[in-house]
C-alpha cells in the first residue's frame, strides 16, 4: 500500500506559526485561531492569497510551526509497517530545505518526500491512501484512493463515499491497522 501524507495540517501545526509569525511580523492583522475556521482565512484578514503565502513561508523560514498534537513519530512508523509513506506537501521552493531538516529534526520517518505546488496533482502520486485535511480535496479523490480528512475548524461538512474523517494522524493509522 502506498499512503500519502499532507504535511501542513497534519504533520505541522502550521497555524499555530503562521500566527506566531504574523504576530511578530504583521501584528496589525491581529491573527488568532478564529481566523482558521475557513480554508481561506486569507479573505477573513483582508489579505492576498499572495500574502497568505509569504505567512505561512514566513512561519517556516522562521522555524516557529511546531509538530500538530498527535502527529509522533511512532505514527509514521506504524504506517510505514503498512505500506510506503510518502509526505506530499505544496510548498514553496524557498521552504524546501528547512521542511527536509524540521521532519529530521522531529525524527518524522518516511519513503519519500514530494513537494508539489498545486493540491491538485497529489493525486498523481501512485497513492492508495491520502491522508490530509485540505476540504478542496474531497471532490478529487479517484476511484483508486482514500481521502482520511483530519478533522480541522475549516474543513467541517459532508464527508462523500471516498472519504473518512479523522481526528489527527494517529486516529487514521488506527483506522488503517484495523484493515490489515
């Protein structure tokens, strides 16, 4: 089985530095967890997608996006016993290198690690599982995969056949180990 996981929001609690860097750097927007009960809490704020991208590069360049609560490493290595474990995130270029050192630095274990730059083409991966909590995804998914949504404030909604709501990383590689 070839699983893939997201990396923000499921791995990295990336609106807890997207705040932390806001706050030290753009403190006029006020940002606080309210604002994430939307997948485009850019348009809350009155900000660009273009500046919500310098934010959350931001928080990364600046190394203030912690772990999300949940997501250890002996999650990823109980998937790993399951099949290839593969993070797929869309990132920014700029961001590569210190993605490569936090998931070393949190001893996060993987197959591969594959950078894309639309959400869309994760399901280009040879993947049977993609575990992720983007609510843009749940009208892709193909015939061949799995959508675990992680449950989050922004992705709340009807969940169609194709798609399992979790409630973190942990909680889908139960789900999953039951199956095997």
């Amino acid at each position: 089985m070839d699983i893939g996981v997201d990396l923000d929001g499921v791995l990295a609690d990336l609106t807890t530095g997207t705040i932390a860097y806001a706050q030290l750097h753009r403190p006029e927007l006020c940002l606080s967890q309210w604002h994430f009960d939307t997948y485009a809490f850019y348009n809350r704020v009155g900000i660009s997608r273009t500046e919500m991208y310098a934010l959350i590069d931001g928080a990364w360049l600046d190394r203030l996006v912690p772990p999300m609560p949940g997501a250890i490493h002996s999650s990823l290595r109980k998937l790993m016993k399951l099949g290839n474990v593969h993070i797929v995130t869309s990132r920014s270029r700029r961001s590569h290198g210190v993605v490569v050192e936090w998931l070393s630095e949190h001893d996060f274990p993987y197959d591969s690690l594959v950078f894309w730059h639309s959400p869309r083409s994760k399901f280009t991966l040879p993947i049977n599982v993609l575990i992720d909590d983007n609510p843009n995804l749940v009208p892709l998914v193909p015939l061949t995969s799995e959508l675990f949504l992680v449950d989050a404030p922004y992705n709340q909604g009807h969940c169609p056949s194709g798609v399992t709501r979790v409630a973190s990383l942990d909680d889908a590689v139960t789900r999953l180990e039951a199956r095997a």
